[in-house]
C-alpha cells in the first residue's frame, strides 16, 4: 500500500480551462467529440481549437495518379471539412481552425504545448496492430504525454453526457492523485453530479480460502485502514458540498476501476496519470492509459505537473 499519510490542506482553486483542444479527423466519431467540446466550452466560456493533422505523402503512385498539386488538394480539402465542421457547431461557441502536417501525436502535443491548451477532447478510438499494441494508440500517446487534462470520450456511441449524473474518481493516496480532485469537483460543480471516491487495493485474500483464514485479522486491519483512509481523504480535499461516498475495491488497479465503472453505470472516470516511463510503460501502458484502452465511459486524466487552471495565450 501507499504512504498512507495525506497532505493537511485542500486544492485552493477549482480548474478554470480557457481552452481547448479538439483533434479531428472527421470521422463520425470526431464530429461528436468536436460537438461535445462545444458543450463544454458554453459551460466554461471558453475558446476550442479544431486542429486536424495531416500525414506526409512522398511522391509515389498516389502523387502521380492525382498530379502535381496533390498535397494542395489535400490542404485545401482538409481546410473545408474544417470550416464546415465549425459552422456546424452551435452559435455561441468560440471556435477556430488549424491544420497542421506530420505525425498526429506529436502535432496535437506541439499544438496543445505552445498554446496554452488547458483540456484536449477526443474520441477512443481501435488501432489495429502489433505497432500499436507495443507503443500505445494515438489516444494513449496523447493521454501520456499531455501537457495538460485529456478527455478521452468512450462507450457505444463515443458519448458525453451533457449532464453527467456519477462520477468516479479515484486514488492511491499519493500526492500526484490529487491533482484530479479538484476536476472532480469542478464537474459535480458545474453539472449537479454525485462522486464516488475509489481505492484499489492488491487482492489480500478471499475468504473461505486457506490463506484468509491464516492472515484475516491482518487482512480485516487493512482493509479498515484502507477504508478510513478513504473516508479522510474525502473530507480532506473534497468540499462538503459535494455528494460523495467511498469505495475501497480489490484487484489489478485499472481492471477493479473500469469494472467498478460499469457496475455503478457511472458516466466518467476521473484520474491522475503518474507519468510511468520505461520499458513497463512500453509493454504494458501506465494505469491511466490502461483505463482509457478499456473503459465503457468517457475517462478524464488529468497531468500531476500541470497547474489546475489554464489562461488564455
């Protein structure tokens, strides 16, 4: 388990985020992330950033089939369906276009870094291969290196719910897991909704087995431990205000979340990334990344090292 000792005193300031991001590729499923955005941006009285990443072509078949202005097609193609994705937006909503060209992980981190992004909305989506399974979707690359909060929009229609009802946010007792509690605040703030505060414990034996009946007054102790943990971590850095119960699970870390998830029907995941690096990170993701590969709902990470309120440029 975790240092099991919690700081003394509560964020000071709920998540102000003036801007956002809204990778697209126009695909049914980033038409809805773009209009989910705006949402939110309503909410927020904030600007959204459409930017759309073109992949370089090299002269080949393609460039000889389409002629020499092909790249130029392709621009002024992309510029379009940018333009009429943003007329298709809501009146009301601050929204502008980019069109950037290279790799559409590295451009959405480039874009989201020199402007001042304060949240980055995109869909979930399935990249087939063994590239893929080793490195990360475009989404868990995003998710890992962010410069700021990324919500990822998951389910079987890639949904957000306009009036997300439950919340849940989870924890490990470290200092960086705090960094999500004030967006968990923020959207029971903003929309009304209940939060349910998680910790995941490593299984420590099922009763009936040989081995509870050996260690279940040591197994009862932390599990008790881990409940008042719970319970002091609620009252230490969550506003009275918010309707809030604890849940202390057992399990692999990002398996008891997203089953949880599903078991309470809850409409979003919030959680700290932790930044894992190396070769685990590579093979397995870190739990953050894991929870977005398999979560039924729309999941919010939010980066430890990044100050919870984001200023226009």
């Amino acid at each position: 388990m975790s240092d099991l000792t919690p700081p003394t005193s509560r964020p000071s300031s709920l998540p102000q985020v003036s801007r956002l991001l809204v990778p697209v590729d126009f695909s049914p499923a980033g038409r809805m992330a773009a209009r989910t955005a705006a949402g939110i941006a309503r909410k927020q009285g904030a600007k959204i950033t459409l930017l759309h990443v073109l992949t370089p072509v090299t002269h080949g078949p393609e460039t000889v089939i389409h002629g020499e202005n092909f790249q130029a097609k392709r621009r002024a193609c992309a510029l379009a369906e940018l333009e009429s994705l943003k007329d298709s937006l809501a009146e009301g909503t601050d929204v502008s276009c980019a069109l950037r060209e290279g790799s559409p992980f590295e451009e959405i981190i480039r874009f989201a870094r020199s402007h001042k992004t304060g949240l980055i909305v995109l869909p979930r989506t399935r990249q087939p291969g063994l590239l893929s399974q080793l490195l990360g979707s475009t989404v868990e690359r995003v998710v890992h290196e962010a410069p700021c909060a990324v919500l990822v929009l998951a389910g079987p229609e890639i949904l957000w719910l306009d009036e997300p009802q439950h919340v849940l946010l989870t924890t490990d007792f470290s200092p960086d897991s705090l960094a999500a509690f004030p967006w968990a605040e923020k959207v029971a703030c903003t929309y009304g909704a209940r939060v349910t505060l998680t910790h995941v414990q490593v299984p420590m034996g099922l009763p009936g087995t040989r081995e509870y009946a050996r260690y279940h007054d040591s197994i009862d102790e932390l599990r008790q431990a881990a409940d008042a943990m719970l319970i002091s971590f609620r009252q230490r850095h969550l506003s009275p205000a918010v309707e809030v119960d604890t849940r202390v699970v057992e399990g692999t870390p990002h398996r008891a979340i997203n089953r949880l998830a599903r078991r309470l029907s809850v409409s979003l995941i919030i959680i700290a990334a932790h930044g894992v690096k190396g070769w685990h990170h590579m093979l397995t993701g870190s739990t953050a990344q894991r929870v977005v590969r398999h979560a039924t709902c729309a999941v919010l990470v939010v980066m430890p090292q990044s100050p919870v309120s984001s200023q226009a440029a």
